[in-house]
C-alpha cells in the first residue's frame, strides 16, 4: 500500500547529493561486521544497503537469519539498498539477497542520538526499507532512522512442515519476525558506532510492519530488543498455523503440477501437506520468482495469506490473549478514513475511479460511502481502541492512542484528497514532504497542514527521548486507560483548518456492535447491494472477525 501511494524522488535527491561539512573518513564507520562507507545527502548522513545476516539464499531459504562473516574490504554503503523479491506491476522485482538496513542521521549531530527502527508495509508481501524518504524525520527528531528489508510473502512466512528443522524458532514458519529480530540485534550492537544510543531504541511500523511490532509486543524474543514502540495502522492480527497450512499447499499446489511432479491439484497439496525430505528439497529447488507469485492475487485478507502463526514459540498459542507483553511505552494511531484506498482498490469501484466514472453511477457512490464509512469505522477501532482495550490488564507501560481526521474537509483541504480523507498511511505525508503523489500536495501546502506537521512530530520527537509524548503549548497527551475512556480523554485527535492544527482528547463514542447494528438498519443502499458489500468487500479483513461471524461471510 505504502508504494501505492508515494512515489519517491530518489534520482532527484541523488542528484543534489552534497558532502557538506562531513568528509569521507568522517562517514568510513567500524561496524562488528566490518567497515561501511556512507555518504552525505541534502544535510543527512547515511549508510544504505548495510547487511544485517548471511544471505538467505541456497540451504538458508528458510531458515533464521545467520550471522554475517566479518568481511576486511570497505563495504560501498552509498548505493541504494537492495529490495526484497516479490511481486511487481509486471511479474516480479528485488532478489532473495536482500536482508540489510540504512541508516541515517542528521549531519555533525552529536552522540548518544535516540534510535527510530522503522519496520514498512505492504502486508508482508510487497514494499521496501525506501518506501519513504527518512531525510526529514531524522533532521527534525535529531535522530538515528533506520529501516529495514526483510522476507516477503512465502519466503517470509511458510507453515509447511516440509521445511522444518527441528529448531523450535524455525519451525514457527515466522521467519519475517526472525529477520527482524535479527536487524534489531544488528542495531543493538551497532548503532552506537553511528552515534546512536543503543539504549534508546523505538521500533515503528506502518500497516504490515505495524502488525509485525504488535507480534514483537507479545513474542518473547523480542524482550529487551526496544524501549518503545509507534504503530501505525496496525492492530492485533494472528493466524493458526496448521490452517495456513492448507493455504500454502493449496496455493503451491499447481507449480507442484505444472512441474510434473503430481498430476492433479489435490493429490499436489496432499503431498505437500505430507512434508519430507522430498517435499522439502522441491521447496528448495523453486526459483525465487515463482515462490514470489504464490500469492500475488492475494489481495490484503489473511485468510488468503495468513501469516504472523501462533506457534507457541514466537508467537504464543493463545496470542493477543496473552498475560505477558513486552512492556514498553507504545503509541498507536489511526488514520479516521483508514479503509478508503481498500475500499477504492476493491473490484467493485476500481474501473469507476480509474476512469473517473464514479459520480456517473449515484448507486455505485452509495455502495462506495457505505463501504468506506462502515469500513473506516471498524478498521480505526480495531487500530487503537480494541487493541488498548485487549492489552490494558496486562500491560504494564503507558498506551497512547492517537487519530489523524485532516484530510476529510474538501473545504478546507479541496477536492482531491477530500474523497479519501484521512486514509490509510497519511501520516507519512508528515514524515516526507517531497511526496509527490497528486492528491495530497495541495492539502499538505495549506499553513494549517504545516503546523500539524509540526505537531506531530513535536510529539513524536518527545517521544523518542523521554518515552511521553509531550508538546508544551498544545493539547496535553493523556494515556490511554479505562477512566480516561470514561472521561472522553483516552485519544488525541489531531485535525487543522487552513490555518492552524487542531489538536484535542477525545474516545470512540462506538463499539463494534454499534456498527453492525448501524449496518442493519442503514437504507442507503439496496438489501442485494448491503449484501454484497458485506460478504465481499467488508470481509475477511484485519478488523471484520465480528463481523463475519455476525453475518456468517468468509474469504
């Protein structure tokens, strides 16, 4: 989603590379692997493309990630980092030698900086560490920024058993969560060498990689890995591992056939179900572009992917039920318009708003605010509240909830970001200026837009050095608790008119049965055409377990 949204400059900010004040011994920086040469761009200091494991090629495919041999050359960190393989407007992109990291920092900073780790998303299927361009954040937090690439889609997550091991940790299939575990132990052990603090770590992640952080919140191989936590547009989300089983061999089943190993799909899965040694060294023979197309038609459901497996080891088996967290401050937010790009990617409204038909059609525009306004709803629910709400008896560090509302205003913010508000990932409209998608330029050039920039990240920075997201002069930050929720003070709402930020502490007037029972008796659309919307395009979400059950729709 996220590189569905921004394209990013980054020929154009290579282009006004400048080495500043800072000179090449001063970026030549010892890591315990070996020596790294960075580079300065526009005021930032930064190393990209740094290996934080051995290759997850050949006989590691699926394995955890290893640790790197020290090499004695200097190691080219200028050059942009390798992406992981996955799928690709046209097949495939990135290669299976892709787990590294950047760095960045501001220029002639000084030492001891605070540390964001950065985890992207894509539902753990597409996306990169460049998704965004970390150049600002870093100047205006003063801070370390590192992000990171790890394992995609079935290279990423695989519950079959033929890739066992024996390893309790590697047979959890979650091998994107070990490569993460892996980076923050990079960073650990490392970040100080760039003038980081290596005990002031706060790992975010957006969509995707803000579900991967609430897994770090209850694996136990995350204890002691970060000091804090941002997630964006994330929430509680785990899957059975012997049901993605039958996924995995169900999607894998036709390569099995088409390579004439098996003559008929069923008797494919069956022997994938089966595991051994033969199975295994099939997996391992596949060439990485076919593994990486498994499940390119997957669309964002877990149950067409699942993965983040409950597997008793990395993930406990009763999961987000869990009595023992990884206690640290954590913020979450929400986005008020959160399913509006799912809701236009949907099938149902793609053509009309690719052909700008869609005000043709008032029946379609109906369908289409039904689906975005009950799906925003639920989906910014489930992001903030319901997961305080699950986390709270057992977490012992201070929640903050926060949710972005600008964008929703065509009076204030115009007609093109209006339709989709404050969608999915606007955040990072805060984090990288330079983003050029169309819709959202002219909004964020508004003065108001500006100072809630500045907001944010006033909050965030605070964050990042003292664990409380302070802002003296603008509304106070209170925790996420029970009586605050009581009190209407459990959130902070962050909007702006054309000139100013609007910021105050508010909560969900709603539950989830609120909304169901809103969906019932809402006439806006036709009985056949609620139906539709709720059985295919409202289900099989992050955020629609309720909801499927109530209605009794899967996909």
């Amino acid at each position: 989603m996220t590189r569905q949204l921004f394209k990013l400059s980054m020929t154009a900010t290579l282009l006004a590379f400048c080495i500043g004040s800072a000179t090449a011994s001063d970026l030549l920086v010892n890591t315990h692997d070996g020596k790294v040469q960075g580079a300065v761009i526009n005021g930032v200091e930064q190393w990209t493309g740094i290996p934080y494991a051995r290759s997850p090629v050949g006989d590691l495919r699926w394995r955890a990630p290893q640790p790197l041999a020290h090499w004695d050359t200097i190691f080219d960190a200028s050059k942009p980092a390798r992406e992981c393989i996955q799928t690709a407007a046209s097949g495939t992109k990135g290669v299976e030698d892709c787990l590294n990291l950047n760095v960045y920092r501001p220029a002639n900073a000084s030492h001891h900086l605070p540390v964001l780790v950065y985890v992207h998303g894509g539902n753990n299927q597409i996306g990169s560490s460049s998704d965004f361009n970390p150049q600002f954040i870093a100047k205006q937090f003063e801070a370390i920024i590192v992000t990171v690439n790890y394992r995609l889609g079935a290279l990423g997550f695989n519950p079959l058993t033929a890739l066992n091991t024996g390893d309790k940790q590697e047979d959890s299939g979650n091998y994107t969560l070990l490569d993460l575990r892996q980076s923050l132990a990079w960073v650990k052990n490392n970040i100080d060498q760039f003038g980081g603090d290596k005990n002031n770590i706060t790992v975010s992640g957006f969509s995707a990689g803000g579900r991967d952080v609430m897994a770090m919140l209850i694996s136990p191989i995350f204890a002691n890995s970060f000091n804090k936590a941002i997630v964006f547009s994330g929430g509680m989300t785990t899957s059975d591992k012997q049901e993605a089983e039958n996924v995995f061999a169900q999607r894998m089943a036709p390569l099995v056939v088409a390579d004439g190993v098996k003559k008929t799909l069923p008797e494919a899965q069956a022997w994938l179900m089966q595991g051994g040694q033969p199975v295994r060294d099939y997996l391992y023979q596949l060439p990485a572009d076919k593994i990486a197309m498994v499940f390119g038609d997957a669309g964002i459901r877990m149950q067409q992917f699942p993965h983040i497996y409950r597997d008793g080891t990395l993930i406990p088996e009763e999961g987000f039920s869990t009595t023992k967290y990884n206690s640290v401050p954590v913020i979450m937010l929400t986005g008020q318009n959160e399913f509006s790009f799912f809701a236009r990617g949907d099938s149902l409204f793609s053509a009309a708003f690719k052909n700008n038909t869609l005000n043709q059609d008032p029946a379609l525009v109906n369908q289409f605010n039904f689906a975005n306004h009950y799906g925003s709803k639920l989906y910014s629910f489930f992001n903030v509240e319901r997961s305080a709400e699950k986390m709270y008896p057992y977490y012992h560090a201070p929640m903050y909830g926060t949710e972005i509302r600008f964008g929703t205003d065509a009076f204030i913010t115009g007609q093109k970001l209006a339709p989709v508000g404050s969608f999915h990932g606007i955040f990072l409209a805060f984090w990288d200026p330079e983003v050029n998608a169309d819709f959202i330029q002219q909004a964020v050039q508004l003065t108001g837009a500006k100072d809630l920039t500045a907001t944010f990240n006033h909050y965030l920075r605070s964050f990042l050095y003292q664990g409380k997201p302070d802002n003296s002069g603008a509304t106070q930050w209170l925790p996420w608790t029970p009586d605050n929720v009581k009190k209407g003070q459990s959130i902070l709402m962050m909007d702006a008119n054309k000139e100013r930020a609007i910021t105050w502490m508010s909560s969900k007037d709603y539950t989830v049965e609120d909304v169901i029972s809103a969906i019932e008796q809402d006439h806006t659309v036709t009985e056949e055409e609620k139906q539709n919307l709720v059985s295919n395009v409202l289900n099989g979400r992050w955020f629609s377990s309720e909801l499927d059950a109530h209605f009794n729709h899967h996909k």
